[in-house]
C-alpha cells in the first residue's frame, strides 16, 4: 500500500557555527542595505530623490563622487561581520609576488589658475577614469604606473592690452601618464597607505589656435568623402604628487582602495599649479 504523501529527505540540525555565520552574514547584507539607502536618499524623509525634475537640485560630480565612495564604505563596514566566521576580517596579506591591475576613478576639486596680465581661469571639479598596473615586491613595496583621463569646463577671464576684460566658457580635456611608487605601513589585508608619482601630462582647451583645414577621401563604403579639421591649443606638462590612503584586501583576487591625492603641474604661462583629488581604485590581482 503506498502512502498518498511523498517521503522527504532528512536533513540534520545546524549546529551552533553555521547558525551564526547564517546570522552575521544577514546583518552584514542588511547594515550595506541601510547604508547604501542613506548614500542616494534626500536626508530629510527618507525618500529617495526624481532625477532630473524642473526645480530640483542635480547631481553634480561630487556628489555622483560621494555616492561611490559610499558604496565602497558600506560594503566595507558590512565585511568584517561577513567574515567573522572566516578567520576573522584582519588577516596577513599575500600581495607579495603578484600584479594589481586596478581602475582609478578619480574626482578633481576645482580650481584657479591665474595667468599672465590678469588673466585667470576657473576650472570646474569634475569625474575623471583610467586603468593602471603595478607589481608588488612583498607585503608593503609596490612599483607600478597608471594612465587617467578627464575632461572638466572652465570659465576664463581675459585682459586685452587696453585692460578690456571679457570671459567665455570651454571644457578642457587632460590625459596624465605616470609612474607611481605605493608604501604599505602594514602586512595585513587592510592598511593605510602612502605613495608618490611623477609624470607628464597632455591639456586641450579646445580653442582655434590656426585656420581650418579640409581634406577628401576616397573609401570602399562612402565613396567621396570631405571633413574638416581645426586645429585647437595644447599644452604639455610635467607633474607630480603624493597621497595618503587605505587599503582593503576582500580576497585574494579583489581589493579597494581610497585615497586623498595633491598633484602639481607647471605651466608655460601661469606657472605651477596645485590640484586636489580624490580617488577610489579597484582593484583586480593577478598571480
């Protein structure tokens, strides 16, 4: 006679360990839920903001900036409980040997740079990204260099040679290619950080600086074809700087990195001119 319920499998009891690393990693994804809800809401009822609406205030590059940091701390904050039933969230690193391969997104705050005769120009802060590498010789010593591109608008101010002042407003386009040295204080997964670099790097204000050249081409898909080329003003610079940071090891193959940065560049015209940046980096390691 066959029963008219189905026979299910036995399944043992949890025991006490993996009771509690169910329950640490849930309040670890609950505190990043919190946390992340914090980050993209108004601050007043909660609720989250309509972008983009008619009176409302739009998200402006540092706070698009802010809101990645924040994700990086709230998944941050939320790994120590996750891997508490791990071996614990601070642990021994194992950097030595390998290569980061890692992408910088950077925020540059703004800033003036004051030219010849009174003449200045006001650039805005802005979004920049790039991508790097570098090889890390133990622990702490890591040697490597990075690309990084950004592009932000400026407002200048002219001064004629009759005193006439007039403003206009561009964007202004930069590509920095540098080499770059990082000092780990700590062997562990998580440490705080120095690092210098020195580099060179390429500006485009986008003005006419010479007439317009055409030219026309034959091809095997359009035919007969003519552009236009002008040819705008740049400038090429060396630079360099230091930051100070931290550094998280997730595992063995992801990590994060913050850090505060201050890079000089000298000028032709206005002399050297002081930036400040803020910059996230994450972080791909390859054995």
């Amino acid at each position: 006679m066959k029963l008219p319920w189905k026979r299910t499998k036995f399944k043992p009891p949890m025991n006490i360990e993996n009771r509690i690393s169910n329950i640490e990693l849930r309040i670890g994804i609950l505190s990043v839920l919190i946390r992340l809800k914090s980050c993209f809401t108004d601050g007043h009822n909660g609720s989250f903001p309509k972008y983009p609406r008619q009176g409302d205030e739009q998200m402006t590059p540092a706070k698009k900036f802010m809101a990645i940091a924040c994700l990086m701390a709230a998944v941050g904050f939320a790994m120590p409980i996750t891997a508490g039933a791990a071996g614990g969230a601070i642990r021994r690193a194992d950097r030595e040997g390998t290569w980061d391969f890692y992408v910088p997104i950077t925020y540059t705050e703004a800033t003036t740079i004051d030219g010849p005769g009174g003449s200045s120009a006001e650039i805005n802060d802005d979004i920049g990204v790039g991508f790097g590498a570098g090889y890390n010789f133990n622990n702490r010593l890591q040697l490597g260099g990075w690309f990084n591109w950004n592009s932000r608008t400026y407002d200048a101010t002219v001064v004629r040679s009759d005193g006439e002042r007039f403003q206009y407003g561009n964007e202004m386009e930069t590509t920095t290619i540098a080499l770059n040295g990082t000092y780990y204080f700590m062997d562990k997964n998580f440490t705080p950080f120095i690092s210098a670099m020195v580099g060179y790097t390429w500006g485009d204000i986008n003005i006419h600086n010479g007439p317009t050249e055409g030219y026309c081409w034959y091809d095997p898909w359009s035919g007969y074809s003519c552009s236009d080329n002008v040819s705008t003003q740049t400038q090429s610079d060396w630079t360099y700087g230091g930051g100070l940071g931290v550094r998280y090891d997730f595992s063995q193959y992801f990590s994060i990195q913050g850090s505060y940065n201050k890079s000089w560049t000298d000028f032709d015209t206005s002399g050297t001119t002081d930036f400040d940046i803020w910059r996230i980096d994450f972080i791909i390691r390859l054995f």
